[in-house]
C-alpha cells in the first residue's frame, strides 16, 4: 500500500487511512505506544494514557465488533447518503474504536458484538476530480 494512489482515488483522511496503489483496498492507521502499549486510530504526538512520546505507526485489522451503534434520523446539514442510516462504532482487536457509517445491512438486524468489516466506498471528487474513498463498516457476513 502507498500513500499515493495512481487510480484517481484519495484517501478521504491520509492520516487515518492509506490507500493501496490502485485505490481499491485500504488499511486503517493508528499509533501505538511503546511505553505503555495503547494504541489509538490515526496519528498521536503523545500518547494520552501515559503521555510518552515514544510512538510507532502501526495498521490496524480491517476486522472488529460492533461496539455501540444508532440509527441517525435526521442527519448533518451536508449528508448526501439514505436517511435513515446507521453510524457504528467497531472495537478493534488492536483496541481503538474507529466511528463510522455500517452498510448494507437492515437496521433491525444489528445486533452489539456482531463482526464487522472495513469497505470502501467512493465519496464525492476532490477539486481535481479525483474520487474521494471513505472506509465504512459493513457485517463481516456480508457480501
């Protein structure tokens, strides 16, 4: 995976989530602590458990459990995506929780710790037409 894409595609958080070359993969970044192992999604000046400095960059799974979640009714003022739709937060096994949009599953059938999956979906272009990826979560079930 490279930071830079050679497919039209960007990543919609560079620091959150790098793309592979081709823009259709992606791997969730966080930021892990040596001195005391916390490890937070994306990127970290000191780490806020024990303050240290001394950090790695690390990939996080693409997999984890639905954590918490809600059905969003009435949504931001710019949200172009289905109303009603469901925002989930995923533990990962690595520990951070990663917030975002779960699809392509029936609200009445979300249930807490159920398996999850990262995918990506094409968002709005950028101001040079390039196609915006955002990760969301989807049941790991799922096709």
């Amino acid at each position: 995976m490279t930071d830079k894409t050679t497919s039209g595609k960007v990543s919609v958080s560079p620091e959150r989530m790098r793309l592979s070359e081709d823009g259709s993969d992606g791997v969730l970044l966080g930021t892990k602590c040596n001195g005391c192992g916390l490890c937070v999604f994306g990127d970290s000046v000191f780490c806020v458990r024990c303050t240290s400095g001394d950090l790695k960059a690390v990939d996080l799974s693409p997999d984890g459990t639905l954590y918490s979640y809600t059905i969003i009714h009435a949504p931001p003022a710019r949200w172009k995506g289905p109303v009603p739709y469901i925002l989930g937060s995923v533990k990962l096994p690595e520990g951070p929780q990663v917030l975002s949009e779960v699809i392509d599953i029936d609200p009445n059938a979300v249930e807490i710790d159920m398996p999850m999956k990262l995918v990506l979906r094409a968002g709005e272009a950028d101001d040079e037409g390039r196609e915006i990826m955002v990760y969301k979560w989807q049941a790991a079930t799922a096709g």
